[in-house]
C-alpha cells in the first residue's frame, strides 16, 4: 500500500469543487456511485466504486460540496492550500473490503490529526490498482484555521507501513523523497540503475585483481571493454561510462579504489586512450545495456502516430468548422436583438439563448475533446492493433516468482474480446468478480481475490487464454496452492498442457497417464460386458461350459475394474481378441507375484486331471500338439518346476474345483509376464475397433433372434 501526497499544480488555487468533480467522475456518465461504501455488486464499477463524505451536515453531495468551500472561505488570511489530496493506492492484486477501506481512511485522517476536518473519499477501480482518493479541506470547521501536519510525507509512510501490518495488506517498499528522485528512472523502467548492473558486472573482479600487485592499469581498462565500459575524466575525477549510451556513473562509487586520487597512487602515470578491440566479442553487452538502460523511447512506429495525428487533424477541422457555424448563427441573433420589443419575456428569451449557446460550444469541445496518444494506443490495442499493443508495452515486465503467473519464451500479442480495460502500460485486464486475469505481455498475472466455486472456470479460462498465447508449454510461478489449482484444473479438463517446472511436469504427466489408463479400462470393461451378452444370448452352447465361461469373464471384469491390476495377453484372448491382434498390441514384460501351483507331491495327481480335461476341450490340431509337448515335459523331466494358475482358467478350466478335490496348495510364483499397455494409444485405437465389432454383433444376435420370433409366431397363427 503507497499513501501519496498530490501537490496542486498552482499554489493558493487548488479548488475543492473541481477536486470533487474530478474524484467524482462528474463528467462521466457511467460511474456507478454508491453511498456509504454500500457496494452495488451488479454494476460495472467503471471508475467509482464507492464515495463517502465525512464530518459533513448533508445528504446531497452538493450541499456537501458547497458547504466545505463556504468553510474554506471563511479562512481569507491565508495564502496557502485550503485542500489536501491524498492518494492511497494498493497493489494489484489486493482488495481490501470496503470496511477495511474506511478504516484504513479513518486512521490516516487521524494520523495527519485531521480527523475532524471535513473530506470526501472515494474509491476509484479505473487503474490496475484500486486507489482512494482523498479530499481533505485544510481549514479547521472550528478554528477556521489551516493546518498543515509538520513531517506529514514521513507520517504517512510510518501510518503505510502500520496498516499493511494490521490488516494483512502485501507490503511495500516506502522509501524517501530523496532515494525516489535518485531512482526515479529506475522507477519508470522498473530496471537496476546503471551504477547497480555495473557493480554487478565487474565490482568482484575488480577487487581480485587490485589484491594482485601484478596489475596493471591497463588491465582494468581492458576488464572495463569486456563490457563497453571506459574510464573518463569529469571534473576533477573519474567515472566508469558506457561507450555506446549516454550512462555514466562515479568510479569510487563501484570500488573506493578506483577514485583518480587512488589509482595515480598505485599506477602513477594513467593513460585514458582506449587500445582497438574486437567489437564483436562486446556486442552482446551493448545491446543488455541498450535494451535495460536507454530511456523508454517517446516515438513509436510511424504509421501509428500519423494515423493518430491524422485523426486528430480531422476533429480539430471538424470542431472548428461546427464552432463557425454556431458563431455564425449567435452573431445572427446578436444582430437581432436590437429590433426586439423590450420586456421581461425578452430579456428571459435573450438569456436562454445565450445559455443554449454556450451550452452547445461545450458539446462541441467535449464532442471532439482531444486525446492522449496513450490513450489512442488504447483504443487501438482494444480493436485489436496487436502493433499499438507493443508499443504500449515498450518496457519488459520482470516475473516475480512469488506472483501467481503463467508465462512462456514465446509469445504473441493478442487483445482478446472479452478485455474490461487496458491500462496505460498496456497490461489487458479481464475481471471476473473480484478476479484478474492481467495479461502484461511477457505473461498472464492471476490475482485471485474472491474464492468460491467460480473459481475452477476463472483459472481454466486464464489456462486458456495463455494456451493462446504463450502455446503449450507454460512457465508456471507462485505459491503451491496456486500451482496445485492450475494442474488440478489442467488434468479435469484434459488440456494439452506441458510445465517447466519438472515436479508440475512430473504430475501432470502422471495425471495424464491415469486419465489414459481409465480411459483404456474403460473401453476394456465394455468389451468384456459386451461379450458377457453375447455370451448369455448365444445359442447352442453347453449350460455347463457357458457358465465356465461366463464365470472366467466376470473375474476379468472385476480384474479391469481395478485401476492397479495388470491385463495380460492370455486375457486377452479369453476375451475373444485374435493372436494377431495381441501380438500388434504394445506390451510390457513385468515382474509380477502370480497365483500357482507347485509341481510336488501334493500338487501332481490334481495337475494331472487337469490336464486330461484340457485335452478333451482341445480342438485345433496346432493346440493339441502344443500341449502335448508340454504334458510330455511336465511328466518325464523335472524342467517345469511350477505352473500358473491362469494356464487353466484361461482354458476354462475350473482350478478351485480341483484344488478342493485334491486338497491341493496354492502357492504366489514370481514371473515375468508380458501385459498389455494401458497408456499406448495404439493399443487404445485396436480396443476400439473391436468393441464396435461386438456391438455390430450384438445387434445382428438381437436381429437373428427377433427373426425366429417373428417366424415361430406365423407358423403358430398359421397353425
């Protein structure tokens, strides 16, 4: 929070109507007012937020207004300023509730020991920061005398700093009067000065080498060209300059021995010539201090400013051709005044003319009020000029990496249309509620204020719009909550979203495999549904074996409604999916603890009617001869040492039943399996494809069996 002290332009005129006026907004039509900081929340607030007036006997602002002037009136001894404007401004992601607000006002009228005083306060959302301005009249209401508190500037950075504390506010950097004007072009380009980047560049090296008793004057010269700087003589010392810029600052200031007095001492003789160097190895250090450093430049493209002047030339031709003919037709009417027969009805028609006007010459000069080229690069950047938008921004914002931010190294200007305003640096602000999207070009600022249930839409349209500008891969600064939200919001709306931030990049990526594994589960469990139905519908099949069947499907069913189980190739099959198809499927081989059987004593006669089933469902003759060399190893060498449990159930073979037969064990056998990927697309596209295939055969099962009704209903009429 910045409290600032407006000083009037001219000393012993600042007029407390015309402060109002402007406070106010009076000549804007749209502000929306309200009374007692009672907040209106379904208005625009274009401009005025809020007003209040203090220590003032009347209702209406006029009564109110004219009542502190006749006050100030009173006082005719002084020759100072009767009114005090005061600006309060906070950061642009703060707002304060109007309670807090009216407090804070309170405490600083009171800290200036104007408390009493009468003034109007009223909050303006016209800027990126809110701000209060504050219209104090000077003139005691009972002394009648002026006050003016003694330090006030120091007064109201102590009462800054106080409130920040009390009421939670972001805190400021308060400095004086005379570090401000010292920095004030650091201020405007919101860079290190040009004595702080060039301790920044050489301070270290510098004192290496004045340690070393070697060194040469020649040098530090030559240390100074790394980086387009040079010694030259101002006065009767040194400064450390660029060569390129019009920069220069004191030498001692960067090492206190690098004063002229402490180099004659050390080096004797200083030669200031500046040997040939090789320009190409300082370029790139004339274009930092080029870029950081030079004043923000005043003229921005040509076609721009001509279009502007061009615009600007028509009002005025315009203006001036409508105030000839209003001059021509009141100087018709002066003309016949003298011809009118005098009395109270004339001289009423004369003045109301005479009002309409110069009524009418204001509309005319508010009509084509002159504007700022600022604000016609506003306009411009709000219909979509992307170059006006540049020339707005002409200084580079730094990213803060505490600020809620999203940003890229690409980027593109873009105004889109559902901007509220755009400010004088050109930053696009969107508002939803008392959130802001703030686009200041090198990246998107999210201040969320308001939280409630709007707030997921706020950030997916912020995600969106820089998606939009900023492409896919996003730099992603702030607090852990904020970051939490956008990855939240990133993986429940499936955007295409990538993260420099590699513990972000880590969820998010393993957010996205999730969503494709569910995804992938979620296609498999309708197959296995799908072929449950046909199953149950599907005639000609044993009650027997349809029940084996329909109870190993139900256990994959179960099996892919887990999102931790693994599926496997033999599944698969069990499923109805071809050999061909598997062996194009995408897999992996992973160790894995399976359910089995041990190849012992306990296990063998059981292991053995298994396997005698087997051959008697087996059909297909490469089947056949495949399981008998493996019948053949199992009973004559000792090389399968244990067999899974799924090599029977996966041949529709009821395992439990025969472990309760032959009081058989169970045991978990370590394996390497080969499972299907969940994450693959391509495994997903081949999952697809035969889902459809089921459901074309579901339907064609319904028609069929529709088909015989129908046909046994005839035959039954017929009969």
């Amino acid at each position: 929070m910045i409290i600032k002290k407006i000083p009037s332009k001219k000393q012993n005129k600042s007029s407390f109507k015309n402060l109002s006026n402007y406070i106010l907004d009076k000549d804007n039509n749209n502000a929306k007012v309200l009374v007692d900081y009672m907040l209106d929340k379904n208005n625009e607030m274009d401009k005025v937020e809020g007003y209040h007036f203090t220590n003032c006997s009347f209702d209406n602002d006029e009564d109110n207004i004219n009542e502190i002037i006749n006050t100030q009136k009173l006082n005719t001894t002084t020759k100072q300023d009767k009114t005090l404007h005061l600006v309060v401004s906070f950061q642009e992601d703060e707002k304060p509730t109007l309670e807090i607000l009216q407090a804070i006002e309170e405490e600083i009228a009171k800290s200036l020991g104007m408390s009493d005083h009468q003034r109007l306060s009223v909050i303006h959302s016209n800027t990126n920061n809110l701000h209060i301005h504050i219209a104090i009249n000077k003139v005691n209401p009972r002394t009648l005398k002026v006050v003016n508190p003694y330090n006030d500037v120091k007064i109201l950075q102590e009462t800054a700093m106080k409130l920040e504390k009390q009421y939670n506010l972001k805190l400021d950097n308060h400095i004086s009067q005379k570090d401000k004007q010292s920095n004030k072009y650091n201020i405007h380009t919101m860079n290190c000065n040009f004595e702080t980047w060039v301790k920044e560049k050489v301070s270290k090296q510098v004192d290496l080498m004045l340690k070393d008793e070697k060194t040469t004057f020649k040098d530090i010269k030559q240390l100074l060209a790394k980086y387009d700087l040079e010694f030259r003589e101002r006065r009767k010392g040194f400064v450390i300059a660029s060569k390129s810029e019009k920069l220069f600052c004191k030498a001692s200031s960067i090492h206190r021995e690098l004063s002229k007095q402490a180099l004659e001492k050390r080096f004797k003789e200083l030669d200031l010539k500046q040997e040939k160097e090789n320009t190409q190895n300082i370029e790139e250090e004339k274009r930092e201090i080029k870029e950081r450093y030079q004043r923000p430049n005043k003229e921005t493209s040509k076609a721009l400013w001509e279009k502007y002047l061009r615009i600007e030339n028509e009002k005025k031709a315009e203006l001036d051709k409508e105030l000839r003919m209003l001059k021509l037709r009141r100087n018709e009417f002066k003309t016949s005044i003298p011809s009118m027969k005098f009395n109270k009805n004339t001289f009423a028609h004369v003045k109301n003319q005479r009002m309409i006007f110069k009524n009418k010459q204001k509309e005319l000069y508010q009509k084509y009020k002159r504007v700022s080229y600022r604000d016609f690069l506003i306009n411009e950047s709000l219909s979509g000029n992307e170059e006006a938008t540049r020339a707005l921004r002409r200084s580079k914002t730094k990213i803060n990496e505490n600020e809620n931010t999203l940003s890229s190294e690409q980027e593109k200007p873009k105004i889109f249309e559902n901007v509220d305003y755009i400010t004088k640096e050109g930053y696009a602000v969107y508002k939803s509620g008392f959130n802001k999207a703030i686009d200041k070009g090198e990246m998107l600022k999210v201040s969320l204020i308001q939280n409630g249930k709007d707030d997921k839409e706020f950030l997916l349209n912020s995600l969106l719009m820089a998606i939009d500008r900023f492409g896919n891969h996003l730099n992603i600064t702030g607090d852990e909550n904020f970051k939490r939200n956008i990855l939240e919001v990133a993986n429940d709306y499936n955007l295409n979203v990538s993260f420099t931030d590699p513990q972000m990049q880590k969820i998010q990526e393993s957010n996205n495999d999730k969503r494709q594994e569910m995804k992938s589960r979620k296609i498999l469990k309708n197959i296995v549904e799908l072929k449950i139905k046909l199953i149950k519908d599907e005639p000609g099949i044993k009650e027997n074996i349809k029940e084996k069947e329909l109870k190993a499907l139900k256990a994959i069913l179960k099996k892919v409604s887990n999102t931790t189980l693994s599926v496997f190739e033999a599944e698969l099959k069990k499923i109805g999916f071809s050999s061909d198809e598997i062996n194009s499927m995408d897999i992996q081989s992973i160790d894995t603890q399976i359910e089995g059987f041990v190849v012992n004593s306990i296990n063998k006669e059981g292991l053995i009617a298994m396997n005698e089933e087997i051959k008697q469902v087996l059909i297909d003759d490469k089947e056949i001869k495949k399981f008998e060399k493996f019948e053949h190893l199992f009973l004559n060498t000792n090389k399968i040492t244990d067999i899974a449990k799924g090599f029977y159930t996966n041949r529709k073979i009821d395992a439990d039943e025969y472990v309760k037969r032959f009081s058989m064990q169970e045991s978990k056998i370590s394996k390497v399996a080969n499972v299907i990927s969940m994450l693959s697309d391509k495994n997903i596209d081949i999952m697809e494809k035969y889902a459809k295939k089921l459901e074309k055969d579901l339907k064609y099962q319904y028609l069929k069996k529709a088909e015989v009704i129908k046909s046994n209903d005839i035959n039954l009429n017929n009969f």
